[in-house]
C-alpha cells in the first residue's frame, strides 16, 4: 500500500496553489491549527488571520498568483522563492519577488517566515489600505 503523505517538496506547491486559488479548506488541511505567519519580522499573524488576509489580497489584486518558485527541502520544512503577480486596480502591475521559510511537523506547516522587498509592495499594502 502507497503511503499518501506529500514530502515537504509537495506541501509547499500544495500551499501556494490553496493560497493563489484562495482555497481555505485546502489551506487549513495543509497547515497545524496552531501555525503562524510572519512576515518581514513583523508582528505574527494566525491561520485564521492568515486566511483573512488572503481573501483581502485577492479582492484587490485581480489575477493573484505565483510564478518562477525554486524550491528545496530542508530538514525541517521547505525554502521557496517566487514570484508573486497579478493586476492592481487601475491596471497596475504587482510584481513582488519573495522567500518563504516554513518549518513542517508531522505532515503540516507550523510556522513561515517570509521576506519580500517592502519598496515593491507598496502598492499592494496601499491596495489592501483602502477603504472597501
């Protein structure tokens, strides 16, 4: 009998393509209950907060998603670096080059820690920013 368990390889594809299709259940199945974000050593966020901010993110950036991933398995998560695109409203482009750090327990991602450059994101926290 095959053992269905995804190495750390596959957990991170399986997370980004939740994130960009804004799949919270798969989201959820992919990451322990207690997992937290941070990102650019800001303040931790939660699942839920993570999740939040997700569904915030695709209602400002039409087009969401990631692209160019390189990605290697450490001994306790996965390292990947991406691009992150889509179109801001008025037609701008995102273009955001990022490096993500997870540690995985037992089949599931405890913590992140990602680093973008925050010059380039600007325009998408001006984006989220803005009253709906």
């Amino acid at each position: 009998m095959k053992d269905n368990t995804m190495d750390n390889a596959e957990i991170a594809k399986a997370l980004f393509a939740a994130l960009a299709g804004n799949d919270a259940a798969a989201v959820r199945r992919l990451c322990a209950p207690e997992m937290h974000v941070v990102q650019n050593g800001a303040a931790p966020m939660s699942l839920e907060m993570l999740l939040k901010f997700n569904v915030a993110v695709h209602k400002v950036v039409a087009g969401f998603g990631y692209s160019d991933a390189v990605r290697s398995v450490t001994a306790t998560g996965f390292v990947e670096e991406h691009a992150v695109s889509g179109t801001l409203a008025g037609g701008a482009a995102l273009h955001l080059l990022v490096c993500v750090v997870a540690e995985v327990e037992g089949g599931r991602i405890t913590r992140v820690r990602e680093y973008f450059d925050s010059a380039s994101a600007a325009p998408l926290v001006a984006a989220l920013s803005r009253p709906t």
